[in-house]
C-alpha cells in the first residue's frame, strides 16, 4: 500500500474519531510534532497524596489516583475504587475495632493540582497541595497505618511500636463482594468491577542496618481479616507490609494520548494531550481525580491534559485537566522563555473554560462540530492567563501552537467555516473550498488578533505542521489537493502529481500576516508533509511520499510508503537534498528536529520489517504485531541525520526501532537544548519499553514520553562524554570474562583473571577486551576506567590501552593495537573509592591530575582494547570524554542519562 493511503488514513482516523465524538474517543490526532545506542527514559511520575480543597465530596481529607485504583481517605477509613469498562466499585478499609483516626499529610512536595473546568473561573479548584504519604496514627494502640507511594502504586504498612500488639489488627473491606484466600496466602477482595490483591504479608524488624523477616499470614474469618505472626522481639519495632498488587484481568476503557511536547531552557518537559481516564498515566498518580461529565451528545468524558517534569523527570511540577462537558482535546504546546505554557486543540464543549476578556469565549455553532481553542497557563499551572475559542459555525482545527518573544502566540490548522476570524487585510479573506488551511496570530493578552488568514486553493487544504523562525516569521506545511496555490519564489511551483493526488506544501508568513514564499513539495504520486523545522541549517520538511523521487532525491524503486526529510537552504531559493528512510513496509515520519548542534533528529511510525538499521541501534528488530494476511503493525522509529561540514544533511548515522509488541503511535517530539529530543505517543497495551520508568499504565491506550540523548551529538559537540559499559565487550580475549558484582554499574564485571604483571604491552595480549565507539577526527579525548582492584591490591589495578586509529596533537600514530605502545592507566584515589574500592581515574597517576590526551585521525567507529598490565582488575566502566574533566557520575548506571555536569573531578 502506498504512502498516500497511510497519511489518508491517519489523517481520516483522526476525523472520524472526532466527527464521530457522541460515541467515541475525540482522537484529535496531530503529525508533528553518535557511536554507542543513545540512552533512552520513559517519564512518569511516582503517585502522591493531593488535599481535598473541593474537587471530591468533603468526607474524604485527602485523594490519591493510580492507573487501576483511586483512593479516598476519611476519617476511620479508607475509599478503594477500582473500574471496569462496564463501571466501577468501591471497598472501604477500615481498622476494625480500632480507633477512627483522622488522616493527617506528611512530606509536602513541590507539585501542585488544578482543576481548570468549565467556563466559569468560580469553579476552578487551583493550587492544591500535594504530599508523600498519609498517616493514621494510633489507629490500634501504639500502631499507626501509613500509605505512601511505590513504584507508582498506593501501599500502606503498620507500624507496630515496642510492645504494642499486632494481634489486635483485624481488616474490614466493607463492600466486597468476597473476601478469600489465595493459593500462597495472597488475600483477594472481590468486587464486582474487578479485585484488589493483597500479596502476602511481608513482615520485618531491624537490626542494625539489616531486615530480620517474621513469618507472617493471613486469616480470614466471616470477612474479617488478622494476621498470624511468627516469633518476633517485642521490644523492636514491627513493621507489617501488605503489598497491594493491582489485578489488570478486568477490560479497561480509558484512552490516553499524549499529542504535544515542548521543553524550556532549564530542560523541563511539557507535554499535552487527550484523556479519558480519571488519572493521567503519564503523571502517575494525577492530581485531578475526576473528568469533566459528558453531556448528553457524547457517551465518553474527555478532557485535554497538560502536565509539566522537572528536567530529570522524577519531579511533576504541575498537571491539569482543562476541558468542559464536551469532548476536548490538546493538539499543540509551546512554552516561553520565562515558562507560561500555550495550549490549542479542539473542543465540542460550551462551557469550556475561558477567560474575561478573551478573544472569543462563546463557542460557534453551538459547538455541534469541533472549534479550535487557545489557552495561555502560569508558569506554576494553577491559574489561566487566558483561554479563548477560535473558530466559526462549522468545523475548525488548529494543530499547531507556537510562541514569539514577545510571549505571541501563532496558531495554524483547518478552517472549514466560512466565518472563521479573519483579520482586515489579511493575505486570504475567503475560503476557497469547503476548508482551508489558516495561520493566525494572538496578541500577547489573548484578547485580539494580530492576523489572522486563510491559505488555500480551490481544493481541500490541511495544515499538519507549524514553526517559527527567530525574526518570528511563520512556516506552516501540510497536505494539499489544489493546483493553484498561490507560492511566491517557490522551488517547485506546480505539482508533479496528477489530479486530485495529494502534495505536500511550505508557505512562510512575514510577523504582520504577509506571504513572504510558498512552494508545493512532492513527486508523481501522493506526498504529505507532515512536520517542519526551521533553524541555522536551513528548511526541514518531513513526512511520507509514495513517490520514487521528490526534489532533492530518488529511490531505486518504489516499495511501501517512503519516510522523507527535505532541506532546504536557509534562503529558500533551492532544495539541497532529500533522504529518505524505506523498507518493504510503509514507513512515515511524524515530526522532524533540527537543533543547535547541527544534527536533525526524526521519528516516525513504520510496518517494515527491514529499516536500514544502524549497528548501535538500540532496538534492532520490529516488535509490533503481525495482523490478518500478515499485515505489520506499526513500531515507532528514531533517526538522526548529521548536517556535513558542507552544510548538507548527511544519510542517517543512527536509527533504531523503539516500541513494543502492540501498535505504537508517536505523534510529537522536542529538542531538550542540549542535544537530546523528548518523543511522545501512544501505546496500545502499555508495552512500549521502558527505561527507568516509575510505573506502567494498565488500562486502554496509554501515552508514553521518552527523552533520548543520542550519541549523534558527540560528533559535533565538544562536551560530552561516552561511556562504554564491560558488558558491551565486541572481543573477549582468552580467560577474560563477566562476573557478577552487585556493586558494577551493570551488575557485572570483566575480570582479567590474575597471572601476573604484562610488563609492557604487546600486539597479542593474553587477556584483555576490546570495545567500539565513535569518535570524530581533530579532537582531543581523554580516558578514564572505573575498576576494582583484586584482593584490595595496587598490585593489580593498571592496565595498558591500545586504539585503533589513534594519533597524538601533531597526527603521528601512538597507542595503537597490535604494537607495543599503549596507553598506561592505574587506578587512584578519589572521592569515595580507591584501591579499597571502586577505583575511577585515568592515567594522570594521581588524584586530581589530567593525563594526556589522545586524537584519532578519521571520524567513525573506533576501537579500544583493554589488555592486563597487572592482572587481578575488574572492569565496568570505561569513559572516552571530549572535556578537560569528567561529566558523568562515576558508576551510572547503564540506559541512563545520569550525567552530573563537573560532580566528579575539579
């Protein structure tokens, strides 16, 4: 099947989720937006406890929300709500024949929860507190009970005091349908939407720094429960684990989309999206515990969601549902320089929520078809700036958002009305189809606009894509059926393709709404561009064709749907090339990245089973599911391009598949500033792998985001470290070998076994192991190793380190394998480690003291090869750094981007 019947697709799966909103999900889908295998981290947030400032019946003191479970804590007891697709129940824990203790917040935390819903501002719950853990105390004399999060889950432990007695505990489930015992002891509570499982109890005191388990059990006597312990020292603290698992065995119904990500300059991450569950899996735990009621047009509560981490993605600054009674639904984000947040979608509430003052808060055609939306959030996420409609009587899209410096917000997408606000003077006044696309421009109060404008010709136009250059003007690019766009200085001014296929297209608007340039991009069969970046190396248009050539580049032959990145020169006079990304499947891509250290990032989805992969890839092979008449599900792809010193973008040096084994669907993707990119997306059956994550989502179609630093950056950036991992070993020489060690940073270790001292190096060693790695030409690298010396001696902690293809300052070979010159590295003293320990130096022979650099004389995959000078050391890392001084922590862990910029050596 050919590329156009792949856009086709997505873009009418989009439309017809939304045009068909009484009924189904408002599926307001948007195409936006080295050599070790780059890191990768799925961000979630762990849950936490939010107070109830009226967002929940006033019974309840505090909220906590996972995936499957919502907990509400009262006084004496505690609200356990689980769900269904047919609906949902709940159990009240209580302490039986305890006291009825009142629920008390310990450990406030920086996030805060907003409840932005509805027209009126009266109604918005803000600013809401959140904490780690609540605690009953002296619910049984001397034994408290505290809840608290783990791994993204609620749990809770008794805590039984010095002579207080735990035989006195007895748990009620109030509601259950049954209360039983498992095989193994588990605890089951049944309801009639699903159960909650209660893991055998794990019970512990401890001595010293140690845990001392005491046997423990459950029994269950008319649906009470008690626990039979073990012996246990009376006079130590108990502590009584329950272990709540969450049971997945019931269908699910909510749907999670995360469709927008933006970061800032600190590195923090937004992202938006569309939601129909009461908690936003992509922030573990939600604040806002309940969607917005559906009204009687719809059979689904959607809202749109907006969420913002702090940069290392363990800290959720701030999340909100924003949407009313209709179906809503984020499309686009873009964040200024001191942290306000732009949202657009698309809504069919009349009482979304806008602002006094804004440019429209009246919804057009009584909201019977979807009407853009724009809204502006503080930096701390608890109030609206402004939020404003944007649209006519009939359907309206907007599917990209972008901000200026002067805090401006650009908005672009489909117009269908023919009343859409359009400004006096503006390029286009009319639509010239059944729907055009158009760009408009908000004044920074949100209350007027600046420009406004169609763009189209006389057959259907869909804008997919938006961005901004530095002098703020306006790149929109989409799909395009007319013949007759007007395309200032275009470099192709017609289409190729014959009528009534689809091309795609670029126009640029001036900061005061004028045309400035416009061209059609495509071959002679259908081309959609589906996302566009602009910066220092010129125009980047991306998306899919099934055409064997476009402007710029061809294909050998014609296969599936092609993915394809065009650059054109900054000047836009000329297109400098096209790549293109093709396997026997169909294969798009959904967003393109170009960023300040000259490389161009792209992900997109693909059905091929071949993708040119390159040998660091960090997923090698298509997971997806394999359908009816074996028909490939879709797997995202990542993919960077380096710009050459020519200034034309290279062929992929990396691409990787990422997904899992249902269809994955990435829909947008940031630069992080520092050379890495954040992606966002969906996942059918919560499979996408995760690194790092907090917790997976476990019902319905679950978003995902994940930052992935590539090593791509390396090549053009003189500030980054590489480091290499034991494991990874390409040649493992004679008796050299992995051991465990529980302290390495992968949990293993090569150990060269002791035979004694290699006096000097030699081109044939006896032990040793090499490793690959990418290094460019001109550059000076300095080497470190983290290691741990056998039998604590400093007769077994140097080694010898020969290269490839290395040179010194002035280009004349050193160190080169199979010679008899090498580089000499001995472990030394530093912060916490030493020959006692984990030692971390390179071969400066003392601590604190550079050694020498080296240079390699071609850019490209190199290798080192680590061989025994004094046998006995055991190896984990090995770090080829570009700096003066390490960046990386010593002992990160491995698929981690755990990097502490100077925390290590001065």
């Amino acid at each position: 099947m050919g590329s156009v019947a792949i856009v086709e697709r997505a873009v009418q799966a989009r439309r017809s989720a939304v045009e068909a909103a009484p009924t189904s999900t408002l599926a307001i889908g948007r195409s936006t937006s080295s050599v070790v295998s780059p890191t990768s981290r799925t961000i979630t947030a762990t849950a936490v406890f939010e107070r109830n400032d009226g967002q929940a019946p006033a019974a309840y003191r505090y909220l906590a929300r996972h995936v499957e479970h919502e907990f509400a804590f009262a006084p004496g007891a505690i609200a356990i709500t689980v769900a269904d697709g047919a609906g949902s129940s709940s159990v009240a824990l209580r302490f039986d024949g305890g006291r009825a203790a009142e629920p008390a917040a310990e450990a406030p935390l920086a996030g805060r929860v907003n409840y932005l819903r509805r027209r009126a501002a009266s109604a918005w719950v803000t600013d809401i507190p959140t904490f780690e853990r609540v605690r009953y105390a002296n619910v049984y004399r001397g034994i408290d009970a505290v809840f608290y999060a783990a791994g993204g889950r609620v749990e809770y432990d008794l805590v039984v005091q010095p002579h207080a007695d735990p035989s006195s505990i007895v748990l009620a489930f109030d509601g259950a349908s049954a209360v039983r015992l498992a095989e193994g002891g588990d605890l089951v509570v049944e309801t009639s939407h699903g159960k909650i499982v209660q893991r055998r109890p794990s019970v512990y005191q401890t001595s010293g720094d140690r845990r001392v388990p005491v046997p423990a059990s459950y029994g269950v006597d008319g649906g009470r429960v008690s626990l039979a312990l073990g012996s246990y020292d009376p006079a130590k603290m108990l502590i009584i684990d329950p272990v709540i698992a969450y049971a997945t065995d019931y269908g699910a119904s909510s749907a999670d989309y995360v469709q927008a990500v933006a970061a800032d300059a600190a590195g923090s991450l937004y992202a938006a999206g569309t939601t129909q569950s009461a908690t936003l899996p992509m922030t573990a735990g939600a604040y806002d515990t309940t969607l917005a009621p559906h009204d009687a047009r719809t059979s689904v509560a959607q809202d749109a969601f907006v969420m913002k981490l702090s940069a290392d993605g363990t800290k959720l600054i701030y999340a909100t549902y924003l949407g009313g009674t209709g179906v809503d639904g984020a499309m686009g984000i873009a964040v200024d320089a001191t942290g306000y947040a732009y949202i657009a979608g698309a809504t069919t509430s009349t009482d979304f929520p806008t602002t006094a003052g804004a440019f429209d808060r009246f919804c057009g055609g009584s909201c019977q078809s979807l009407e853009g939306f724009v809204a502006k959030l503080t930096p701390s996420g608890n109030a609206l700036v402004y939020s404003t409609y944007l649209g006519g009587a009939s359907q309206d899209e907007p599917f990209g958002i972008a901000v200026n410096a002067a805090g401006e917000a650009v908005v672009a997408g489909q117009a269908c009305s023919a009343d859409f606000p359009i400004t006096p003077g503006a390029f286009q006044q009319q639509l010239h189809s059944s729907c055009d696309g158009f760009v408009t421009r908000f004044a920074a109060n949100g209350a007027t606009l600046l420009y406004s404008t169609f763009y189209g010709g006389s057959a259907t136009e869909d804008v997919l894509a938006l961005a901004l250059d530095a002098g703020g003007n306006a790149y929109i690019a989409g799909v395009t059926a007319s013949r007759n766009l007007v395309v200032p200085r275009a470099f192709q001014p017609a289409p190729a393709a014959p009528a009534g296929t689809e091309s795609g297209f670029v126009a640029k608007f001036s900061p005061s709404g004028s045309l400035l340039y416009g061209s059609y991009l495509g071959g002679t069969a259908g081309t959609f561009v589906y996302s566009v970046a602009v910066g220092s190396d010129g125009l980047f248009l991306a998306g899919v064709t099934s055409s064997k050539s476009l402007p710029g580049g061809s294909l050998a032959a014609s296969r599936g749907g092609a993915a394809f990145v065009t650059q054109v020169a900054a000047d836009l006079s000329h297109v400098l090339t096209t790549r293109f990304i093709d396997g026997g499947g169909e294969d798009f891509v959904r967003a393109v990245v170009a960023d300040g250290t000259h490389t161009v990032h792209l992900t997109g989805g693909t059905r091929s089973t071949d993708l040119p992969i390159t040998i660091d890839a960090m997923q090698t092979k298509h997971a997806g599911p394999v359908f009816a008449g074996g028909v490939m599900g879709t797997d995202t792809f990542y993919a960077t391009l380096p710009i050459a010193t020519t200034g034309v973008m290279s062929a992929p040096s990396y691409l990787t598949y990422l997904g899992g084994a249902s269809d994955d669907d990435v829909s947008a993707m940031a630069g992080d500033g520092k050379g890495g990119v954040f992606i966002g997306g969906s996942n059918a059956h919560h499979d996408f792998p995760l690194v790092n994550a907090r917790f997976r989502g476990a019902s319905g179609r679950d978003g995902f985001i994940a930052h992935l630093v590539p090593t791509a950056a390396f090549r053009v950036a003189n500030n980054h470290d590489m480091v290499l991992y034991a494991d990874d070993a390409i040649v493992i020489i004679n008796d050299t070998h992995l051991v465990a060690d529980p302290t390495a940073a992968i949990g293993r270790a090569m150990l060269m076994p002791d035979h004694g001292v290699t006096a000097s190096p030699v081109p044939y060693p006896g032990t040793g192991f090499d490793l690959k790695f990418y290094a460019i030409a001109g550059i000076p690298y300095r080497v470190w190793i983290r290691g741990r010396a056998q039998n604590n001696s400093t007769a077994n902690d140097s080694v010898w380190l020969q290269f490839s293809d290395s040179v010194d300052a002035n280009g004349n070979p050193i160190w080169r394998m199979l010679t008899n010159d090498a580089m000499a590295i001995s472990l030394e003293e530093c912060a916490g480690c030493g020959v006692s320990g984990w030692g971390w130096h390179d071969d400066g022979w003392g601590a604190g003291v550079r050694g020498p650099a080296v240079y390699f004389k071609s850019n490209g995959y190199h290798t080192v090869r680590i061989q025994a000078h004094e046998d006995g050391l055991a190896i984990d890392q090995v770090i080829i750094s570009s700096r003066a001084w390490l960046t990386a922590k010593p002992g990160a862990p491995k698929n981690s981007t755990n990097v502490y910029p100077r925390s290590v050596i001065p």
